[in-house]
C-alpha cells in the first residue's frame, strides 16, 4: 500500500541532498590519496588499500544490511545508519595510523546502506510515470556526492590537513540524521514478516534468476569500476612525476566535470524517448571514445578535461538506464534486487580502486587507459544484449 504522502520534487531534491552526503564519505580519498599514504608512512600504490576497503565492505553492508529494507522501517534503519556514518568518520579523522585509517574506512563503507534504501523507498511513493524522474533525481545525488568530494578534499588538502574534511563529514551526517527524521515518513509495518536469513537467500536467488537484472549489474560493474579507476588515475597522474600538480588541481578538474551531472536528467529522459537499448549502446560508445581520446594527451592539463568530462557526463545516465532496468521488477522484489545490483557494482568499484594504483604503478596512465578501453569494449558488447522482460523469482 502507498502511504498517503506522494514524494514532489521538493521532497526528492531533499532525498538527493542525503544521498550526496552519504555517498561522499567513500570519495574524498580518491583525490588525496597519495597525501593521506604519505601523511601515514605508506606509498601510493598501498595507500590504494583505503578506497578498496570502503568499497568491498560497503558490497558486503549492501549484501547483508540492505534487505533489511524490506522489513524494517526504512526511516529508522536511515537514521541508524547515518550515526554510524557520522562515528566512523570520526574514527577516521583521529587514525594515528594507515591500518586504522583503513579499517575505519572499510566501517564507514559497510554502513552506507541509505543511498540504496532510498530508491526502492521513493519507487514505493511515485506513480509509474515519475519512476525514471525519482530515480534519475537519487543518481544525481550520487553523482553530486561523488564531485562533492573530490572537489572539497583537494581544496582542503592544498590549505588545511586531510583530516578536517573528515570531520567536517561528520557533522554533514548529523545534519543529514535531522533532514531525514524531517522528511522521510515512516513505512507500514511488513506482515507477515520474513525471516531474515530466508530474506538473504532469497534476495540472492532472485538476483540470479532476474537475467534483466543481472545483466544490468554486470554492465554496471564495468561502468562503475571505469568511473573509479580514470579518477583515481588521474588523481595520481595530475600530483605525480609527470605533470607535479598538487591535490588542488584534481579539485579544479572535477569541477569542470560536476557539471556532467546537470546533463544527467535531461539524457535520462532522452533515453526514455530514444530507447533504452540504443541509448545505452550509444552511451557506452561516447565512453570508449572519450577513454581513447585520453591516449595522445597524457601531458596536457587543458586537454584531459573535455574526455573526462564526457566520461563522466555518460557514465550516470548509464546508472540511471540500469536502475530503471532492476525497479521495473515487482515492488515487493526492488529492494533485494537493487540489494544484488549495488554489490555486485561495489566489488567493481573495489577491484577497480585497488587494481589501478597497483597498475598506475607499474604501468604508469597509459597502462590505466588501455586496461579501461578494453573494459569498455566489453560493457559495449553487454549493451548490444537483447534486453529480456523482467522475471519473477522468489
């Protein structure tokens, strides 16, 4: 049953603004991780151990916290979440070291359950015709969050210590417990209620059986993990040998591609015209010319922006196409669904951070470019995937 209260734009802007800052406490590292490995005794290549654990642990919190989603009040176990956030964060900001620093990290990722509470909780209260308006919204809350922090870090490391952007990221999350104790309402009780460890087994036997659905996971992992993995590199590209930036000018580039993030709605909507197959075929094909495009000017600041831009412009109206793919299931199945797709995408998003520093080591950013051209490739191939009606498990 859909509560009385129906999410307006208002109400959807606000749901954004928590994404973000959840989302954020995961990428601030991405912009400063060689200070951080620096300021903790580490090279650069270790200190790659940092963005891995909060995006491994935070598979592992999607896998086993996020079906609580569908039996527990989503506003509660939003708020409970959030504080946990807010405490490790902390811990994060205090670490006298790289092992602690790490581990508080990983805690931070394994509790960033709200960004994907939130979609199956908005899909509940939006008519079918606003489904791909909510969602594009709630991406672009990931998006922002994701620029948020990679623009905020750099700025903070070139003027202050990296540590005050994580304790300024935890009163971001006290503030983001107040706005969701004010607009989120709470859900009616789930009866009969399911067992948890049912719940867990179903949500990975549906997840399996959904092709729609796993093929839209999987196409997500690469989108992802390429997303991860040419920020990273170039984060460590722009401060390293070759160019000797500092942290700051990963912060002025990300800001240049924030603006990626506007176009995201209005290219959701044009796949919703175009169809969602063709769009997608040729929004993963704007990704392997922009990663190609990055190839002859590894040298040039001026000329990295307008491919990372593009990058970033396509990569979130492809999480948006795959997201519509997996809440146009049965509503009593979105929440274990969305549950199978968010950790399979956060493996890659793990395997993507630790694999590129170890790879940016050894073979430097063209050996990063080239491993992402073919990454792409394959993600193209999955788009020219006949898409499947949506199945219905258990």
């Amino acid at each position: 049953m859909i509560p009385e209260k129906r999410l307006g734009r208002s109400r959807l802007l606000m749901l954004a603004a928590i994404t973000a800052c959840s989302v954020a406490n995961g990428y601030y590292i991405h912009s400063i991780v060689a200070q951080v490995g620096q300021d903790l005794g580490v090279d650069a290549a270790t200190a790659g151990i940092a963005p891995a654990a909060n995006q491994i642990a935070l598979a592992i919190g999607v896998l086993l916290l996020l079906p609580l989603g569908d039996i527990l009040d989503n506003r509660k176990l939003c708020l409970v979440f959030s504080g946990l956030q807010c405490l490790f964060l902390v811990a994060m900001a205090a670490a006298p070291d790289f092992a602690i620093f790490s581990l508080a990290s990983g805690m931070v990722g394994l509790v960033t359950i709200v960004p994907y509470l939130l979609p199956a909780y908005a899909a509940k209260r939006v008519g079918g015709e606003q489904l791909g308006q909510a969602t594009a919204y709630l991406a672009v809350g990931v998006i922002i969050g994701i620029f948020f922090a990679r623009i905020s870090a750099g700025l903070v490391v070139a003027y202050w210590n990296w540590r005050v952007i994580y304790h300024a990221a935890a009163v971001a999350m006290l503030a983001s417990c107040a706005l969701i104790w004010l607009v989120m309402d709470a859900d009616a009780p789930v009866s009969p209620r399911p067992r948890y460890r049912a719940l867990l087994a179903s949500t990975v036997r549906l997840f399996l059986s959904s092709r729609p659905s796993l093929l839209a996971g999987v196409r997500q992992v690469l989108n992802f993990g390429i997303l991860i993995s040419m920020w990273i590199a170039l984060a460590l590209h722009v401060t390293g040998a070759a160019l000797r930036y500092g942290a700051d000018t990963v912060s002025y580039l990300t800001i240049i591609t924030l603006v990626s993030a506007l176009v995201t709605p209005g290219i959701a909507r044009w796949a919703g015209r175009f169809g969602r197959d063709k769009a997608l075929t040729a929004l993963v094909a704007a990704q392997i010319a922009a990663i190609l495009a990055l190839l002859p000017v590894e040298d040039s600041l001026i000329w990295l922006a307008p491919p990372m831009f593009l990058l970033s412009a396509t990569a979130g109206p492809v999480d948006v196409i795959n997201r519509m793919v997996v809440l146009s299931s049965e509503p009593t199945e979105r929440t274990r669904l969305m549950t199978g797709y968010i950790f399979v995408m956060f493996l890659g998003g793990g395997a993507a951070s630790w694999t590129t520093t170890r790879l940016y080591a050894d073979a430097g950013w063209i050996g990063v470019l080239l491993l992402n051209a073919v990454l792409a490739g394959i993600a193209l191939l999955l788009a020219l995937v006949p898409r499947a009606k949506p199945t219905s498990g258990a």
